[in-house]
C-alpha cells in the first residue's frame, strides 16, 4: 500500500480544491462579531480531561475574550447564557492526521500562471468546527495551508488551530531529499519558512531518514512519520533519538508478514525504548479494506454530501483501492485491521501514549466525521471511552507543546470547548451528539451547524455538474 502513488495522492489531496474565494457570509461576520463577547454555560457537567479527570457536575463557566474566565465564579452582568442542564462540556477534540484542500493548478504551469482552481476555505473548515474538531495537524504541508490558518486567525474564516508539517521523502517528487546534506538543507528550509513540524515518509534512504531526523533535533522540530521501506526487516534501526512519533498503525504492518502478537510486542517495545508515540490511524484501513469491497461505502456515507464535488467525483472515478480489486486484496486488508487492532491493545498494555489521527482527506475519510469514527474504533480495540477521549485532547496538546494553551479545560485555556447533549464517558458515540461548539470563544450553536450544513450540501448539489476528476487537467 505505500508504494510511490501515496506520495502523489497526498499531493493531490493537498492541492484539491473548492469553489472560488468569497466574502464572509453573514454567519461568518456573525461569528467574527462575537469574538469578544463574554458567554457563561450554567449548570454544565464538564468533563475537564485533567489527568485527574474529576467531573465537575452542575458547574458554571464564564468565557471572556476567547479564554475560560473562571469556572463557578461570579458572572458578568453582560454575558450571554446557554443552559448547559443535563448536558456535557468537553475540551475541543484534535485531529492529529489531516490533509487539507488549498489552491492549485492542476494543468500545465508557466510563468506567472498560479492557481486556477480556487477553494473556498469555509466549505472544508466548516466540516471540523460542526464536529467538535478545533484543532488539526497538518502533514503534507505547502505555503498555501500558511494561508489558510492565517485567514482563520484573522476571522475570515471560521475554522480549526492548524499545526504545520512539511513532508520530506526520497525518490523525485515534492520536498525530495536523497543525500544526508539534501536532507538537512530542506530541515533548514522548512524552519525558515515557519513550518513547526517534519514528516519523514517510505522512501528515504537510511542515511538521508537519519540525517533529517538529526537536524530536525538541532533546530528542534519535532518529527513524525512513516518508518522507510528501506528498514523492513530491520525496523529497530529506524527508531533513533528524536524520532517523535509514528504516523500510522501501518508503518509497523508494512515492515512484516507476521500479524501476530509477538511480532506486536516486538514493535512496541522499539516504540517504547525510544520514547517513540504512536498514532494508531485505525480509519485508514478500516475505510481502504470496505473501499475494496464496495465504492458504495463511499456513495453511502452520510457525510459525502458535505465532500466538494470533485472530490466526490476522485472518490468514485478514481479509486485506487477499489480499482483493480479481488477477494484476495480484501482479505489481505482484513488482516490488516484484525493486525492493527492488536497492535492498539499490545500498544496500550506497554503504556506508549497514543494519539487519534484519521488521515482526513484521504479518500472515504471525510474531515471532522472521521475522528468520531477514530474514538468509536479505538474502544472497539481496547481504549476505554476515557482513555479515548484523552487521546484527542490532551496528549495531543502535549505533544505539539501547546498544552498550557488547549487540552483540557481549566481557567486561562483557550475557549475550545464542545458541548454534548450525552455522557461520552458512558457511551464513545455520544461526542457525535453535539449541542454547540465554542471555537476560539466563538459560540456555535446546533441551529447554526445544522443550517450551515444545509447550505453546504445544497451548494454542492449545485456545482456537482461543473466538477469531473476525468478532466480535472482542463480546469
């Protein structure tokens, strides 16, 4: 599965796109105006995440100028109240695996060309803020997500915390490093050019792999990525000091043809010994292998109608898992998942932190709607609904050192908070039961979701005839 056509499709679904740029609409200039407006939640049940964890039942929190004021403390005359009665609040949850449309050229390019395929970047960000997602991490990076988290900073638009990799890989395509020095020269690059994280991917050399890994350290970027193909057989190698974290359950399956327990344990003791965290990416497989069997688990998903049409268009024509498929390849992906899920219970048993990551843009994996799908599947593999949630909030926020700031919710954080009509504790399906969602202070209620939603999906049922992936050179 990671042969050299991975490469290129993260390089398609970064470069995909929306419709043309357009001004705030008036739920953007809505939301924009109530940034500064102070809100308290009365009588909520918060679940705050700490690593105590103690719910704090019927309590009272103030929001002031994008942070937590206070929690059961005296109220602002001037604030806004939402009956939070029999309902649930929970930190913002965290994306640790995206791929993000942005503006590209798909045709030819010359001189002064740019883009000709413009998005617009509420359609894809709208989809994060109504799941309770508000804060991503970016791992194909370009200059055009720089952007994109610019506009949301500025208001313009309303969406996600976007946190920036570069992807860096051998062979002849991207940001491609084949020598040691080619390696540290883009390590350099990248951090001159504002980018906070690295990702190594399959088809580093070892020299190179080690080498970016080594000048990430000195400029003291944290790395995370997929363990090169050229350490199959030899995987204890590629985990050297500063290797931060594995990007996918099938870094590890892709080094080996024993699915089984011990070879489980094998990797998770390498993990362990070098301090390495893991990302399970249970969604990845589970959609690829029911991909194989049927393009309709992707025409059926709930969420394909929020998808920009030429992304729907890609998902159905397109369709690399599905193309060319056979019993044979569903049953080798299906014990890839049965393969994946143990490594999540052997990962868990050793006490290697795990973070949740979905691979959102990938095909069949629809931003926000994916990471509820990550939760209910890492409890199926042996998380508690706690330990769950902890890995989409918390851990996440510590290791992208941004834990003084988002994670959990205490006085001084950050205002993103989603509030749930249930328990998540008690059922892991319930964070989809969202009643509202602060996104950076802003209050977005489940009225405004639904008709913002609404008008997404009717605005893709109007361009659906204007997109065909078939002609995607021509536009």
């Amino acid at each position: 599965m990671k042969k050299k056509y991975l490469v290129t499709l993260l390089a398609f679904i970064t470069l995909l796109c929306s419709c043309k740029e357009k001004e705030p609409n008036n739920s953007q200039a809505e939301n924009n105006e109530q940034g500064n407006n102070t809100y308290v939640i009365k009588n909520v049940n918060i679940i705050p995440m700490t690593k105590e964890n103690k719910v704090i039942k019927n309590a009272t929190v103030v929001i002031q100028n994008k942070k937590i004021l206070s929690i059961n403390d005296s109220i602002p005359t001037d604030a806004k109240t939402i009956d939070g009665t029999n309902k649930w609040l929970i930190p913002g949850l965290i994306d640790m695996h995206v791929h993000n449309l942005a503006d590209t050229s798909l045709s030819p390019n010359y001189a002064t060309k740019g883009a000709t395929l413009f998005m617009d970047n509420q359609d894809t960000m709208l989809l994060y803020i109504v799941n309770g997602v508000t804060t991503t991490f970016e791992l194909s990076g370009r200059v055009e997500h720089f952007g994109q988290r610019n506009e949301i900073i500025k208001g313009n638009v309303l969406g996600p915390r976007i946190a920036l990799a570069i992807l860096i890989d051998g062979g002849d395509s991207g940001n491609n490093a084949n020598t040691p020095s080619d390696g540290r020269q883009i390590v350099r690059l990248a951090k001159t050019q504002g980018f906070e994280f690295i990702k190594v991917y399959s088809n580093l050399n070892a020299e190179t792999y080690k080498a970016i890994i080594d000048e990430a350290k000195k400029e003291n970027m944290k790395v995370i990525g997929h363990i090169p193909n050229v350490f199959r057989g030899n995987t204890k190698d590629a985990f050297i000091p500063h290797f931060g974290m594995v990007a996918h359950a099938e870094e590890f399956s892709s080094q080996t043809n024993e699915y089984n327990k011990l070879k489980a344990e094998e990797f998770a003791k390498m993990t362990k010994d070098n301090g390495t965290w893991f990302m399970p990416n249970l969604s990845n497989l589970v959609r690829i292998a029911a991909q194989a069997r049927s393009l309709d688990s992707v025409r059926y998903l709930k969420s394909f109608k929020y998808v920009h049409p030429l992304m729907q268009s890609k998902w159905i024509v397109s369709n690399q898992y599905n193309k060319g498929t056979s019993p044979k390849r569903v049953a080798h992906f299906d014990s890839l998942v049965d393969f994946h899920v143990q490594l999540v219970k052997v990962f868990k048993e050793a006490g290697i932190p795990m973070v949740a990551g979905t691979d959102a843009g990938t095909s069949g994996i629809v931003w926000g709607y994916s990471l509820h799908d990550e939760l209910e599947l890492l409890v199926d593999a042996g998380l508690t609904t706690e330990e769950a949630l902890v890995s989409a909030t918390r851990l996440p926020a510590t290791w992208l050192e941004i834990d003084d700031k988002i994670g959990t919710i205490e006085i001084g954080k950050f205002a993103d908070l989603v509030l749930l009509d249930k328990n998540p504790i008690e059922n892991i399906e319930n964070t989809r039961k969202i009643s509202g969602v602060f996104v950076n202070g802003k209050w977005i209620s489940k009225e405004k979701i639904d008709t913002m939603l609404s008008d997404l999906a009717e605005k893709n049922i109007e361009n659906k005839s204007k997109y065909d992936w078939k002609k995607r050179r021509e536009y």
